[in-house]
C-alpha cells in the first residue's frame, strides 16, 4: 500500500511539475509578446530575456515546494557527500552567483559591449551559467562584427574586470585613434579629421546631448562635451597620434568611424598626410 501511494505521489508531483513547466512558458512568451509587440526586434530580445529568466525563478521555486519531501530526504541520504559536489560543480555556483549579482547591480544587460578577458563584443544572450556576445573587431574600441559567437561563463565576471563601453543604452563615447606618418602637419590633419567628425555626428548631436544629461543626473558624474574632441599625444621619433573622441549611437560607431577615414582621405592634402614619409 505504502509502495502504490508512493508511486502515486510521484506522479501527482510529476504531473505538477509539467504543468507548471507549461504555464510558465505559455505566460513568458505571452508577456512578452504584449510588451513588445509592434516594437523592434532588439526590444522583443529584451523582454523575451526578461520574461525567461522570471519564468525560470519561478519554476525553480516551484519545484522547491512540489518535491519538498524529496529534495530534504535526498539532502539527509548525501550528508557529507553534498560537500563534494558543492565542490565539484564550484564554476557552475559561481556562474549562478555572478547572474544574480549583474541582475542587483545591473553591471550590463542585452545590447551592450562589454569586454571581459580580452574578448569584447555585444551581449546577445544572457543565461544563468553564460554570457553570449557576438565579437567584434578590430581592437578594443571596434564595433564591427568578426563573425563569431563567443560564449563567456558568467563566473569570469565575478574574476576579471568587466568593462562596459556604452554609458547609456543608447549612446557611447568612441575613439578613433590615426597614427600620421612623419611629415605630416598634425594641426592641419586635425582640423580635416574634426571637420569630417562633426559632419557625421551633427544629425544625432541634439539626441546625445540629452542623453548625456541625464545620465549626469542619475550617476552624479561630469561627463565632458558631446562634440567631438582631438587630442595630439608625440610618441618615439616625433611621430604623432590623433586621438578622436566622438560621441555616438551605440550600434552605429563602426559605421561612423569608417565614414569619418574615408571623409579625411578624400579631403586631407599632401600637407595633412603626405603619400610619401619624409625621413
């Protein structure tokens, strides 16, 4: 009697389970259907994130309270044992742990770039044991694609720096670096270069700027001028290096980079970049 009402409950438990399961996800993709209908794709990605890891808290609290009697049972049978695979799944509580601590210090969410452990891109996916970014190059400051997916495990943010380039969901400040060979006059391809800037970020300039205020605001942090800035720094042999800093949408600074060389080659003289070094 005792061995059929115990089958019993483990069926009930089963088919409570299953349920819940499908409960959960007919509500999850519901929810974010309603919210981001007629929205962007990158938005729908956002709520379906959203509405997932809900879905998934509420599952695990649910199968906590329908097999209660299981899970306290199978804790007393491992005793010591729970030790061990406490140990044994060490990363995995990590990855677990460094989830929960982005979700409370919303260190970064989907569509920003991130960079951890020399590899940097955008943040297409996040579950609760990975990151996924879609990588970029070239560089450091790059927003142009590689090609490649890269799956980090979430407990490297917890070991190694995480930087964030974008400083709002909309906006990042960029940095085009140009090495001028020598012979070139800096101050005359300075001025091309900051020319060719202002021209491709004027049409999003006002947008920046109210962004850039308000993040002011609500970081209690100065952040410097939204019009592009060049900066001159001499390295070995005279040879100069201009900085450009430029402030711009978060998926288009790739683009707008690639549009701001092509604008200073076309313009820029002999005297701004001369086609042979002097020496």
């Amino acid at each position: 009697m005792n061995a059929l009402g115990s089958i019993l409950s483990t069926y009930f438990e089963a088919t409570c389970t299953a349920v819940l399961a499908l409960v959960l996800v007919c509500a999850a993709s519901g929810a974010a259907w309603l919210r981001s209908r007629n929205q962007s794709r990158e938005t729908q990605r956002f709520w379906q994130l959203t509405f997932r890891h809900i879905a998934a808290v509420g599952f695990m609290f649910g199968l906590a309270i329908i097999w209660r009697k299981e899970l306290h049972s199978l804790f007393l049978a491992l005793g010591a044992a729970t030790a061990g695979i406490l140990l044994t799944f060490r990363e995995n509580w990590l990855s677990l742990l460094a989830f929960w601590t982005r979700v409370i210090k919303h260190q970064y969410s989907l569509n920003d770039f991130i960079e951890v452990d020399g590899v940097r891109g955008k943040v297409i996916d996040i579950t609760w044991l990975t990151t996924v970014v879609a990588e970029s190059v070239p560089g450091k400051d790059g927003t142009i694609y590689s090609g490649k997916v890269v799956h980090i495990p979430n407990s490297h943010m917890l070991l190694s720096p995480v930087r964030v380039d974008n400083l709002t969901d909309e906006f990042a400040l960029s940095v085009l670096t140009l090495p001028l060979p020598l012979g070139a006059n800096p101050l005359a391809a300075e001025k091309v270069l900051l020319e060719a800037a202002r021209i491709h970020c004027a049409p999003f300039f006002e947008e920046a700027c109210k962004h850039m205020n308000l993040f002011e605001q609500e970081k209690a942090l100065g952040i410097v001028s939204v019009e592009p800035r060049a900066f001159l720094s001499v390295g070995d042999e005279g040879a100069v290096t201009i900085r450009l800093r430029i402030t711009v949408p978060v998926e288009e600074g790739g683009r707008i980079h690639q549009a701001i060389l092509h604008d200073f080659f076309t313009n820029a003289d002999a005297t701004a970049w001369p086609l042979v070094s002097s020496h």
